[in-house]
C-alpha cells in the first residue's frame, strides 16, 4: 500500500479498495480495517505517513490476572512519494 501511495503521491480511494479487496480475499473484515494516509498529492521528496490498523482483540486463552485487553494490530509507514507532476 505504501509504494502505490508513494508513485500516486496519495492514498488515493482506488488503492484503499485495491487493499480492502486483497484483505478481504484473506478473510478480513473490511468494515474494521482502517486505512490512513495524505488525501492530497504529496510531490516527489515529499515524505508519506501511511499507516493500516486492525484490531486485535484479547490475546490470552485465559486472562487469569484480568489484565488482558484488546489491541490493534498498527502497521505505520514512512514513505518518500515518487509523484512527478505532469
């Protein structure tokens, strides 16, 4: 997703699909998925926050302790963009 983002200069609604429709073939849920990234076109040297977070949910068998809570899996990405205007 990133190195789409970087050669479009954006996350643009074409490469969101793109992913949801791949996670979606990997059984994700696409409604819970959520994609980030510049709406707007970021020019070559520009540098790109992109980032995908999904949740989690409790990790333990059993929470024994009460301590165990529900997190998302975060993966953030910097990313220079490649965009060249026309």
């Amino acid at each position: 997703m990133a190195h789409l983002a970087a050669l479009e200069g954006r996350l643009s609604p074409e490469i969101k699909e793109q992913v949801l429709s791949d996670l979606d073939d990997l059984y994700f849920d696409r409604d819970s998925v959520k994609l980030e990234g510049p709406d707007t076109v970021s020019l070559r040297g520009e540098v790109m926050d992109v980032s995908l977070r999904y949740p989690q949910g409790p990790t333990q068998i059993f929470d024994l302790f009460g301590t165990d809570e529900a997190r998302d899996y975060y993966y953030p990405i910097s990313i220079m963009s490649e965009y060249l205007e026309p």
